[in-house]
C-alpha cells in the first residue's frame, strides 16, 4: 500500500495536461500546447557549448555536494550586481532545479502541522509540498481588483502561533502579479516583527514588463534578509528548463539544513548543467532581454484576442509569461448536452473540442480562471486564441436540466470498524447500561427485523442507520409481545469513545458505538443471525454471490480482487441466469438439497459495481446512497485521478465509481426485472474464485481440497486480495466469532454442503465468465 503522505497529494496538473497534449500529438491530433510553463526558445548557444565543453572535459562525475564553487561565485555575483545583496558561499545551495531546492526548503524547515501562507492563486506544487513535509498549507485567496496581490492586512490576519512561513512568489504563476517595492515593504513590515520565514520565489525575476522594476525581498533590509530564503534558478529566463539546475539563497543554518538532504537525494545537481548554468549566469545577458521582448508583445497579443471573448475579465500580468482570464460567465454553459460546471470541465472541453490545452485554475486555488501560458510560440498563440474564441461562443446556454436528487448519506465513518466479538457478560451489561442513556426517547428509533426467520431488533439514534435498516430487510410480524433473538444497539455521540463494535454471543446482543455506517451495522446483524439459526435452526450462511439456472444454485466465492462481481454481471446477461444473492445466503438441507435463500429485501451494493454493469446506473439514481462522492476533492479512484477524463468535471453531480466505501440499497426486482430474481434456489456448484497468471483455468476439488481452500479462506495461487494478510475463514467477514467450535460447525456444514455439489476452483486471471456458463448449463441437463 502506498503511503498516507502520497495518497494526499495528486500528480502536478501542469505536467498531466502537458503529457496529455504531447500524447494526442503523438496520435497526429493537431493540438495547440498553452499549458506549458516554458519557453519555446532553445537554450542559447553560447550556453549549450558550455555543456559540451563540460562533457569533452569530461566534468561529468560527481561535484560537490551543494554546487560547484564557481557557480556559487557567479550565483553571488549575479545577486548582488542585480539587487545589492551579499552572500556567502555557505548561504547558497545549487539544487536539481528551483522546484528541487524548493522541496528541500519545506523539508529542512517545516515540523508536522506548522502552517505554511500560501497566497491564492499559487503554483501548484506550493501546498503538495507542505502536505509532504506534513505541514498545513494556509491558504489566503488575493481579490483580481487587488491586482493577485496579498495585502498587509491579509498577511497580519492569517498570522498565528503556527504559522512557520510565507511562501510569495513574485512575479506569480500563474497570474503574472508582481510586488512593487512598497507593497513589500508593507508586507516586510508585518514580518519583522514575527518569528516567520520568507520563502521567495523569484523564478521569474527577469521576466517583468512595462519598465516594471523588479524588488527583491531579500533586499528590502538586513534585518529582513535574515528571514528570507531566496528560490531562483535558470529555467525560464535562460530557456533552460531541461538542464534542471535552480537555487536557494539564505540564512547558513538552513542552506546547511537542505544540504544534508541533498546529500542523501539527488547527491549534486547534474555536473554539465552546472558549467552551463555558469555561462547564463556569468556570460552575455541579451538573449534574456531579446526574451523578454518577445513575450511582452505576445502578452499584449493575447490580452487584445481575450478582450475581444463577451463576459470576461483578463488582469493584465506585469511578469512570468501567463495569461489568467476568469472566464467563470462560461460555467453552467454547455455543448452538445455536456455542461460546463468549473474550470476543470471547461479545460476538458478545450481540450476535446477545441484541440486546445490549458490548465484548469482550480490547479491553482482559483476556480473561476483558466492559465494560458504564452511561452508557447506566437504562431500557437495565434492559434490557440482562435480556438478558445470559437470554442466559447460555441457554448450555449443551458436548459435548465432536471437534476437527479441523490438521496445521498454521508457518514462519518467510512468503513470497517474493529469488534470485539466475544465480549462477557458484565461488560455487555455495562456497554447497554451507557447506550440506554443515549437513547432519548425524541430521537431514537427501533425497528425489528425478519431476517430468514431470526428476529432482530435495531435500537438506535442514527436515522441513517434505521433507514438503510428498514429498506435492507423484511419486517417482523407486529405482534405486542414479540420477543426478539437479539438486539443491536446502534449508538453515536458517545464522547470519548472511538468507532468500534462488541459482540455478546450468550445475550445474541450487538452494540455498535459511534459508528454511523450501515456496512458494519449490517455485518454485525448477520453474524448475530448465523450465531442464532446455525445453533437453533441448522441454518448456515455462505458469502458469495449467488444465480439460479432453472431451479438450480451457483454461488461465486472468493477474496476480493477475484473478478467476483465482473463474473456475476457477466452471468446475469444470459436469459436463463438469475439473480438470487449478491453477498449472503442462508442454506437448509431438505430431503438432502441445499435449499439457499436470499433474505434480503433490498440489495446492498457498492455504487463501483457500475463498472461491470452500466445499467444500474440509473437505478442508483432511485435509491438510497451512502458515501457516494460528489465533490472531485474526495474521490479515491487513484486511477481515475491519473486521468483528466472525470464525470464531475463534465457535469455529473456525483461519481458512483469514485469511492469503494459508497453503497446503495437496491431492489433486486429492479436489476432485470421480477422474472430475473429468484429467492430460493438450490445450490448446485461452486465456484472458488483465485485470480493469477498461472493456475490452470478450470480445476474439479475434492472435497478434502476444498474443505480445507474455505477454512483457510486462501483460494491457493497467487491472489490478488487486498488485504492478504486477512485471510477470513470461509471467505465469510460477517463471520466474527471463530472459536474452535463454531469451526467445527462450519466444516460439519461445508462438508455437507460439498457432498451435496459440485466444486470447481476457478482461476479468473485467465479463465473468462464462459467457463462457468459452459459448464453450469452442460451439467444442467443432466439432472
Ligand atoms: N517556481 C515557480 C513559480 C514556477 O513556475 C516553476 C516552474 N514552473 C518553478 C518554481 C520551478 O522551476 P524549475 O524548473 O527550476 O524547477
């Protein structure tokens, strides 16, 4: 599993939608690229033979540590011809790229959850690094009619006793704002008189325009200096962002501090790219201004072009080499049925329609604005802006569509919570005494339940749970002195006390505390109805998926990864499959036959499942939901966020397939209709699902074989469980109580069953759904 740090942070969008031009080009799609944060200019020559020369020189091996001394030198030298500052060797560090010595800042300076300001919009990788570092990103959106820039009272409100840091760039990516002197100094002010650090990134120093005069923080004063780490490098005013050399100059401690971390990262930054950093820094400077002429005239370029688009607004950049236009009058439009809803689905639909790739702005805390770079050539530029024109008026505005209302529940916990399934008596007393107290009569709600003729009784103050409840299964006859087998409390708003589960086998009582999703309720009220019916009614469960053909039982079982759900879809597409069970059946011998019932009124099932049937889809539109994601923010489908292709982007209020912890309840009758679910069958096969590259397809176990596959709960081979160290006894979660005896139960059980069947392992990484058809409908006929 991947670690918690990576998962909360996403890949760079600038490099995701730059890949993704390169990719469509590669396919001879005729993309404009205006998403890339670098000029189209080759790297000057003189600078190129200065890596050549390194290369015959052969200075191609390790160099010290934080850089080699003459760049150092040229580094200094540059800073203080440029602004009047001094440093010391021991005060700068040469880094693989500003982004490298950025990281290396973060990860020298910041403690877990000291807070770092990051004014809005900011560069994409400012708040990822925080998180990495496990600081916390303090995000302050600067107003358009400010100019993008932070003001003194902004800066004085966001500061508290946590707060570690500042990071200003300046000039701005991606809105081009740049501080005058004296609105640093206002800022400066404010800082002086905090323990805070300034981290300035001045990239783009070099690329300013209108006669703008570029300030250093750093130079404001030496009192300040001492606060300021200064992040440069050569990418963009040298046209060498491929080299990968960037800088940092500050306080010796801490250059001394990101050092130690280079030495164990990166070593040095590459040995050529030094010398050739070298001759930009130290060698003629005109291709820099001849640079920078050329943008200004493709900045005023684009801003005419974008003047002339109705409903919007353009700041006008004074530095780097970005248009910001908010073109949020464009949202809630649509093209062809497809509605726009922010930044990241107009950027899809430029991307899509208009062959046109952008970064969205929500990449930079400002959804209302797209980031056009014109770093690109004049000729793309050209194009480019004809095609956003084109695309936009292309838009039109929106009938109001009816939105489907998700009937949408979100808890509080999201998933499994630990039990302790064998807990004695007194400690049961003890836990029904303290829910008793939370159980107030003008919010409680009880409900009993039939589920396969075990009477369970829900006691709780969680709506959420009494509704799933109630859908979830048949209700118990009304009768006044009704005496359940078992309870279960369900009760939230305990403090002090974590999500968890008991259960009390004698007293068949289940308490569930602070927990308000229905997955462990219903878990919990299964393992107390199998305790009960296996005992009292011979009646066992099996966890698998279940079809009828014609009057005859197939049941799906194995660990997850298994291709479980894909094979049951699949299966149901046949007209003589039926639906019977998607997650537990109850089974009783009769006259020798496993007679299976489903006891389920209502099916729960993981809203993913949209993935191997699309139709449900619509139904999951009617149903309850719990934990369906609606917000881009909180999907988890890790290989979905790769790609720039995202439902909720387009238009769609919510994603079914976003999250493994959504579930909805479904009414079976639903899925293929009333002929396509049967409530009884009678097991017939059984297929033990293992998913590898190797095992043969198809195997006939034994019953000794498959006895001991089930207890283990281990489908041989290689299998792609998620969690394989969690290996359930008869693949069964619901089963929480495994003691020596209840075992024995199960095998008596399996045993039985397997007599009475036929069993089959399964290997569904190379065997497809046909099997099982090929086999289930030949062996059908001869009953
Ligand atoms: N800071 C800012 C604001 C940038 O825009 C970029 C490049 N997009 C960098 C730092 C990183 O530059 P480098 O190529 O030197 O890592």
């Amino acid at each position: 599993m991947i670690s918690e740090r990576i998962n909360q942070i996403g890949v760079s969008p600038t490099l995701k939608i730059s890949a993704k031009a390169k990719a469509m080009k590669a396919q001879g799609i005729d993309v404009v690229d205006l998403s890339a944060g670098e000029p189209d200019f080759s790297t000057p020559d003189n600078i190129k033979q200065a890596g050549k020369q390194a290369i015959d020189e052969d200075f191609t091996k390790y160099t010290e540590n934080e850089g080699i001394p003459d760049l150092k030198k040229a580094i200094i030298n540059r800073l203080n011809e440029d602004h009047g500052l001094s440093y010391d060797p021991e005060e700068i560090i040469i880094s693989s790229g500003a982004k490298n010595s950025l990281y290396h800042l973060v990860m020298a300076l910041i403690n877990e959850s000291e807070e770092v300001i990051i004014p809005a919009p900011y560069w994409v990788t400012y708040p990822q690094v925080v998180t990495l570092a496990k600081g916390k990103p303090l995000i302050i959106p600067t107003k358009e009619e400010n100019g993008f820039l932070l003001t003194a009272d902004q800066l004085k409100s966001a500061i508290s006793p946590a707060t570690k840091a500042i990071i200003l760039n300046n000039p701005s990516n991606p809105t081009g704002a740049a501080y005058q002197r004296h609105q640093l100094e206002a800022l400066a002010d404010i800082i002086l008189d905090e323990d805070l650090y300034v981290f300035a990134d001045e990239i783009y120093e070099k690329l300013v325009y209108d006669d703008f005069h570029f300030t250093s923080f750093a130079a404001l004063g030496e009192d300040i200096k001492k606060k300021v780490i200064i992040i440069n490098g050569v990418s963009k005013a040298y046209s060498m962002t491929g080299w990968r050399i960037g800088y940092a100059a500050g306080p010796a401690e801490i250059i001394n501090g990101m050092a130690k971390i280079q030495s164990h990262s990166t070593s040095n930054a590459c040995s050529i790219s030094q010398k050739a950093s070298l001759e930009a820094l130290k060698g003629p400077q005109y291709e820099v201004s001849k640079m920078v002429s050329e943008f200004q005239r493709r900045r005023n370029y684009g801003l005419m072009r974008l003047q002339t688009i109705p409903d919007i607004s353009c700041f006008k950049p004074q530095g780097a080499f970005y248009l910001f236009p908010n073109l949020s009058t464009y949202y809630e439009k649509e093209f062809e049925g497809t509605q726009i809803r922010n930044s990241f689905g107009l950027a899809y639909y430029l991307l899509k329609e208009a062959k046109l790739a952008v970064v969205a702005g929500d990449s930079f805390g400002a959804d209302d604005y797209i980031r056009i770079s014109y770093a690109a050539s004049m000729e793309d530029l050209e194009k480019g802006m004809d095609r956003i024109i084109q695309a936009l008026s292309q838009l039109k505005t929106t009938k109001k569509v009816r939105r489907v209302a998700l009937n949408n529940t979100i808890t509080k916990v999201k998933k499994s919570v630990p039990t302790e399934a064998d807990i004695n008596l007194k400690m049961r007393d003890a836990l029904v005494a303290e829910m008793e107290t939370h159980l107030s009569f003008e919010n409680y709600f009880e409900w009993n339940a039939n589920i396969n003729g075990v009477l369970v009784q829900l006691r709780t103050n969680i709506s959420h749970l009494y509704d799933f409840w109630v859908e979830n299964w048949y209700p118990a006859q009304l009768e006044a002195e009704l005496e359940p087998h078992g309870i279960i409390y369900a009760v939230d708003g305990i403090a002090g006390r974590e999500p968890r589960a008991f259960y009390n086998s004698e007293t068949k009582t289940g308490i569930l505390v602070n927990t308000d999703n229905y997955g462990p309720c219903r878990s919990l009220a299964l393992n107390l109805v199998m305790d009960v019916s296996e005992r009292l009614f011979n009646v066992h469960a099996i966890r698998g998926m279940t079809e009828d053909i014609e009057g005859n039982g197939l049941i799906l079982i194995g660990p997850p990864g298994t291709k479980k759900t894909e094979l049951f879809f699949f299966l149901l597409q046949d007209k003589k499959f039926s639906l019977h069970s998607n997650d537990i059946v109850f089974v009783r011998f009769s006259g020798g036959l496993p007679l299976a019932d489903c006891a389920e009124r209502k099916l729960y099932l993981p809203t993913n499942t949209v993935e191997s049937y699309h139709r449900l889809s619509k139904l999951f539109d009617n149903s309850k939901c719990e934990n369906v994601i609606t917000r881009k923010e909180d999907c988890q489908d890790e290989d979905c966020l790769r790609q720039d292709d995202c439902r909720l982007d387009r238009g769609s209020p919510y994603c079914y397939k976003a999250s493994k912890g959504a579930y909805t309840m479904l009414d079976p009758y639903w899925i293929e209709g009333p002929a396509k679910h049967t409530k009884r069958t009678a097991l017939r096969w059984i297929f033990i699902l293992r998913y590898d590259s190797v095992s043969p397809p198809v195997v006939k176990v034994e019953i000794e074989d498959a006895l001991r596959i089930l207890e283990s709960g281990q489908s041989l081979g290689v299998s792609r469980s998620l969690t394989p160290s969690k290996n359930q006894p008869f693949f069964n979660p619901h089963l929480f109580l495994s003691t020596p005896e209840r075992m024995e139960l199960q095998r008596k059980f399996f045993q039985r069953l397997l007599e009475n069947t036929s069993c089959y392992l399964f290997n569904s990484g190379v065997a497809s759904a046909d099997r099982i058809k090929e086999i289930v409908l030949s062996e059908a006929k001869t009953k």
